[in-house]
C-alpha cells in the first residue's frame, strides 16, 4: 500500500519513541521497521545519479510493502565519498549505533570485523540462496566470497563495474596527416599527424601500449608532450587512471599473488617478498619516465584537491587512450571524437587476461532486533531484482547483477546500439547508449570468460592501498632517477618504505 509523506514521518516518530521503550525494557510497540541506509554519495540529485537511484528505489520499496522504511542516510561529499562514509561507519560502531546496510568496500568491511566482529552481519546464509539462483550473476559472488576466504559472505554485491580500455577512434584510424574527421568546437577527433602515420591496432598487452605509445609520440610530434614547469603531464600518450588497480591489475595478470588473507598477517602481503612484483614495478617507473603512461596523480590540478579526469585529456586531444571505470564510458559521449572499447589488457604475451571486479557491495549490521536485517536482506533483494539492476545500469553505468536485467528494454536498446557504427558526429543519446552497451557486453565476456577477480581482504588491506599508492606516486613523480641500477635502489627503497607503511 502506498504511504504519504505524513504517514512516514509518523511511523519514524513512533519508531523513536518505541526504540526509547525498549532500551527501558519496556515491550516495542508493533509497525513498520526503520532500515537505514547509509550511501557515500552527496544530495545532488541533479548531478548524482546515483544518489537519486537510491533515493528512488527506497521510496518504491516503501510503497510496495508495509513490514519496513528505508531511509536513505547521506555520509559522502558531493561525489562518492566512500572513506568518509568508513570513517562514519567506524565511529558508529563506537557509538552503538550503526545503520542497518551501508554501501562500501571489502577492505573496510575487513576494519570493522576486526574492531567489532559481532557488529558485523554475516550473511552466508543469503548469498548460499543467491548461488541457487541461476539468473544470478554467480561470479559476482564468487568475487565477493574470495574477499573473505572464499567460505563466508560479509557483504553482498551490488553496484559493480570493472575496468576498460578506451581510445579515440578517430585517432587511431586517421592515416597520413589528414585529420581522420574535421576538428570542431571542444573537439579533436585526430589532430594532424606526420605524413608516415599508419592506422593503430587495440593492443592486447600493457607492453605493447607502451610500444604503441612511442608510435602515438612520434606520429604527432607538434603534440607537447611530457610535463610542464609544474610537474603534471601535459599531453600523454595513455592514462592508467588508478595506480593502484595499474599494480594489482598487472601482479594478477602476471600470476604474482598480491594477498593471501588465509596466512597470518604478517605473511599476507604476498608480493613484498616476490622479487616479480619488483621487476614490475621497474618497468613500470621505466615506462614513467619516458613519458610513455601517466596515473591520475600526474595529470594536472583541475581545482584545489583534485586532479584533471583523463576523459578531459581525451577530449582534448592530450590523449588518445586511457584505462578507467566502465562506469565511467556513458560521460565519454562528447562532441568531437568517438570512443572505441576493449578489455584490459594483459601484462604480456605469457599472461593472462584478468578484469577487477570494481564497484561497491553492501554490508550489513547486527541489531538488537533481528527483523531489521531481514527487512535490509529484503531490501537487498529488491535492489538486485530483474528490473531495478537493468535500471540501475541504466541510471548510473553499473552493471547489472542478474542475466534477465539483458532482456528488459533499455538494456536491450543499449546493445544493439552498440552495434551500430559510432563516429564522432554521433548524437550524443545514441552515443551513450552504445557506450553503455559495450560495456555491458564486455561485462558478459568478462563473466563468461572467468576473467573478474577480486583480491582478499584483512585488517591490513587498507595499509595496503596507501602503501602501493604512495610507493607509485613517488616513482612516477620522481624525474631524476633514470639510471638502471638507480631504479633499481629506488624500487628496492620504496617496497623497504611499503612494508614499513603496512606493518607500522
């Protein structure tokens, strides 16, 4: 039955007074029961999607049924905020009182287990139903079980994406020095190259976009290339934008363990005594200071705390290729130039393919009333459902998390829009729609291939991402060291500082 706007803020004033009652002893008086639902994105709802997605589904929730409310609990900035919303999340588990779901990551579902091991729901017995469930993505739940050791489920997944390879079309067909389509406003389909510039191949492996990025710096010689006065790239052949999923992207591909959370702590932190891992890692800074890649944090400040979107570089013309979210390929449908997809590529020719299952899960929380979280898991169920996953993907890019969410008609219209020929005269709508189409369908190669992974989680894990970001960042932002025995000292003296980082 639908509920108004009064009746909703009555029954939260109830549930208030009755929670008083019952913390006296008294017995709770029956109604509907409040789940909160802690998000880590701001209250722009007209520039984040997301946010409206959420706020969207709570209310059909609450209007298709009378046993619970969600409310929907911002704790990020304007963008999505997700240390700010652990950070709140841990202070309430200090306070007692923690939301009843709470949109997240393994890693800090591993800091909170370790701080307060009840506090957290364990909900294996869900997701043993969710693997009966044949329309169920079941290798987004084989991802989020191997955070945890493989057995246990602390977490159910929800929002997912992974990573793609993104290039300017336009770009790598252009043949000669004629401009593959004519330059207009804000765009740059392909600027003039060298007469010699032949059509580029996607390349298959992280070498081989290394190679193709001293072809890129070569054919377009009036492109400044390299950093300015102020240390940041202006011009860059291909943006990595992650450094840290750069890292564990490569180690899994090259079959070097990065954590193994079934070992005591002190020996999970696997590729801190593999020497592979180290001679990644100088290939990379090698690459680096050829200017041949950059990460997020070399690209410029585009305000006072954040650094320019490679899609900005792309747009300009300042890049021809980038790694990034797939939840981010719909905001590539810009004017001027088209996209191209591919899979991330795999470290060589000896590797393997291997896609980082991204995108946040939801966990839940233990209450002395135990029907709360069974109205969160219902709540869940909602979300995850076969029309609201395929609007989810349609809303925000995120993948949906059932194989019938394809058949519903916005899904079905994205992939056959990925079909048609895109170029950079293409309307923005069908544009978009083609992007998220791709995607989609790189999503079901990626699962059908056995290619997402998700590394495991423990009470170090986030010591680990800080470790390898800073390691990296002063690899790549370092311009002295150009010597091989140099590099070799520096990499030697970083994973030195990393393990230092970790184990502080």
């Amino acid at each position: 039955m639908k509920k108004s706007t009064k009746t909703s803020a009555l029954v939260l004033a109830l549930l208030s007074v009755t929670a008083g009652l019952a913390s006296c002893g008294e017995t709770p008086a029956t109604g509907p029961k409040n789940i909160e639902w802690w998000v880590p994105c701001g209250t722009d709802t007209t520039g984040n999607t997301i946010f409206a997605y959420c706020n969207d589904m709570a209310t059909a929730f609450n209007e298709s049924q009378d046993d619970y409310i969600v409310n929907v609990v911002s704790k990020g900035s304007k963008g999505n905020d997700y240390g700010g919303t652990a950070s709140a999340v841990s202070d309430a588990l200090t306070g007692g009182n923690t939301p009843n779901m709470v949109t997240t990551y393994g890693t800090y579902v591993a800091a909170w287990r370790k701080a307060s091991a009840e506090a957290v729901a364990d909900v294996t017995d869900h997701g043993k139903t969710l693997e009966k469930d044949a329309d169920f993505n079941q290798r987004y739940l084989d991802v989020e079980r191997q955070q945890y050791g493989g057995e246990k489920y602390f977490s159910l997944p929800y929002s997912k994406s992974g990573e793609v390879y993104q290039y300017n079309v336009e770009a790598f067909k252009a043949v000669g020095s004629a401009p593959a389509g004519a330059v207009i406003e804000n765009g740059y389909p392909a600027p003039a190259a060298r007469a010699e510039k032949t059509a580029y191949e996607v390349p298959t492996t992280i070498k081989g976009i290394m190679e193709l990025s001293r072809r890129i710096k070569a054919d377009y010689p009036n492109i400044a290339w390299g950093r300015g006065e102020d240390k940041y790239y202006q011009a860059v052949p291909f943006i990595y934008e992650s450094s840290m999923n750069l890292f564990v992207t490569a180690l899994e591909s090259a079959g070097i363990p990065f954590m193994d959370a079934s070992k005591p702590l002190t020996q999970s932190v696997t590729w801190l005594d593999d020497a592979r891992a180290k001679e990644v890692v100088k290939e990379l800074k090698k690459w680096s200071n050829e200017g041949l890649f950059a990460t997020a944090n070399q690209l410029p400040m585009r305000n006072a705390s954040s650094h320019e979107y490679p899609s900005t570089f792309i747009g300009k013309g300042n890049a021809f290729s980038m790694i990034t979210s797939t939840a981010n390929a719909p905001w590539d449908a810009a004017d001027g130039y088209s996209i191209g997809f591919a899979k991330v590529q795999k470290w060589d020719d000896t590797a393997a393919f291997k896609s980082l299952s991204q995108g946040p899960s939801i966990a839940f929380f233990n209450h002395q009333d135990e029907g709360e979280l069974k109205g969160a898991l219902a709540f869940y169920d909602f979300l995850t459902s076969k029309e609201n996953s395929a609007r989810l993907a349609l809303d925000t890019s995120y993948f949906p998390t059932r194989a019938s969410s394809y058949e519903t008609e916005g899904i079905k219209a994205a992939i056959e829009n990925a079909k048609k020929t895109v170029t950079y005269e293409t309307d923005y709508a069908t544009k978009k729609s083609a992007y998220l189409g791709d995607v989609l369908n790189l999503n079901n190669e990626a699962t059908s291939n056995n290619e997402y992974f998700m590394s495991p989680v423990n009470e170090l894990s986030g010591k680990v991402r800080s470790a390898v970001s800073g390691m990296l960042s002063n690899l790549f932002n370092d311009v002295a060291t150009i010597e091989d025995s140099a590099i070799s000292d520096m990499v030697d003296a970083e994973f030195v500082k990393a393990r230092n980082c970790i184990f502080a």
